[in-house]
C-alpha cells in the first residue's frame, strides 16, 4: 500500500479488501498498545482539511484515510495514476469490517449518534451478521465534551475490551475525534460517517447507479435540503475548482 497527497490530504491507496484485512490484522494484534485510525475521506472532509490546517494535520495524523467518494477516487487517478477500480465507502466499509469480525475475538464498540438509532443499529449487526461481538455503545452528546467527560469516554471504551471502536459522528467532528483519541484508546478507530443512520434505517441510501457516477450528494441533498444544500454549494464547488486549477498546472508543466 502507498499514499499520496490529494490536495495536501494524504490518502491510502488502496481497495476494500486490503483495508478491512489490515483493520482487522491491527484489531487482533499482540501489540500492546494497539492505536490505529482510519477515515473514509470523502470531498466535503478533504474541502473542510484544506481550509483549516489544525484540521488537515489531524487528518493527516490518521494512519489509513481512504478515498471515499467517486470524485476522490477520480482525481487521484487522474492526479497519481493510482488505477484505483473503486472508492472504499464508510458504510460499505463497516459492513466488510462486521463481516470480517464474525467467528474471531475482534470486540465491537458503537460510538456517536442517538440512543435510538444506537438500538436500532445493534438490532440490524445482531440481524444480519449474528455472530459479531458489541460489547458497548455511547450516544453523541451533540456538543464539546468536558475534559471529564473525554475521559470518561476513553475509560469506558477501554474498559469494554473493544479493539474496534465504530465512530458515526459526521464530518469533520468524528475526524477530529478519531485524531484526539487514537493515541489514548488501544483499539482501531474508524469514522464511518453516515453508516449508523443507514444501517439503522434512519436514511435511505442513493441507487447503485448514482454512487457510481459520483450522484451520491444530489441524492443526499433531495433527502435532506434545508440541512445540505450550503455544504455541497460551497464543497463542491470548490473541489471543482482546485481540480481545475492543479489540472491546468499539470497540463502547463507538460
């Protein structure tokens, strides 16, 4: 696996399979402490790292970010020749993750969201990958947690025994969380975005076909406009002008 730099954002090249692997290979090592961090990074995390440094080194801090999002994977092939075949979504990816744990010891913590949507979603792992072991949950409290509630945090999860703990706390906050907390929890770290709302069944996701040609956020947007429409205008808008701008460099330089 190598990385390059997408925007001054330093991604994993790399593919669902090999992620999950190395995930679950960290969850059950004999290293002791175990700290990894992984982020599915698709362009609104890459936009919100590029216009704040403090964010863009905690991302960067972040051992394994992965491309999540077509437009992602389109320019660091189009930038690197990464000949990336696929994005590696977060919800997707929690769903190799759970698969890949059933039958082994990897214990399971839930971390962000609402207590509702933390049952419903221990319902749909329980349904659906029987075998897979949670061992504890923790709401989001929806603002900045004191530092003796960060504590608390890390001594709750730690506790538990989990080596993989599930970050749904949407982006950038889960990114900074996740930066925060990977060197004082022994486990893997992974923000997963919008899986818990989806697993749960709180929102629909976008047809195949939308994913794959990078509609994922007009689907999003139809869904939820009052709370997304500021975010994708500016977001995106400037994704599209940065690729532009270091396309038009590249072209120069030829």
């Amino acid at each position: 696996m190598h990385y390059e730099l997408l925007f001054g954002i330093r991604y994993a090249m790399t593919n669902y399979k090999e992620a999950c692997t190395l995930i679950i290979e960290k969850a059950l090592s004999n290293e002791n402490p175990k700290h990894f961090a992984v982020s599915p990074l698709a362009v609104h995390g890459l936009i919100e790292g590029y216009k704040n440094k403090a964010l863009k080194s905690q991302i960067n801090s972040i051992d394994l970010v992965v491309p999540d999002g077509q437009p992602i994977k389109w320019a660091l092939n189009y930038f690197h020749n990464a000949k990336l075949k696929d994005r590696v979504y977060g919800p997707t990816l929690m769903l190799h993750v759970l698969e890949a744990s059933q039958g082994n010891s990897v214990k399971i913590f839930l971390y962000g969201s609402t207590d509702n949507t933390l049952i419903k979603l221990k319902s749909f792992i329980h349904k659906n990958y029987p075998t897979a072991n949670i061992v504890g949950i923790q709401s989001d409290r929806f603002r900045e947690s004191t530092q003796e509630e960060i504590e608390l945090d890390r001594k709750t999860i730690i506790s538990s025994g989990a080596n993989i703990v599930f970050v749904g706390r949407g982006c950038p906050r889960q990114e900074r969380w996740v930066a925060d907390n990977k060197d004082y929890i022994p486990a893997v770290l992974i923000a997963v975005g919008a899986a818990f709302d989806f697993h749960a069944g709180n929102v629909s996701q976008a047809p195949s076909w939308m994913q794959k040609n990078g509609l994922e956020w007009l689907y999003r947007f139809t869904k939820e406009p009052k709370r997304l429409w500021k975010r994708y205008l500016l977001t995106n808008s400037m994704f599209i002008m940065l690729f532009l701008f270091h396309a038009c460099k590249k072209g120069l330089s030829r």
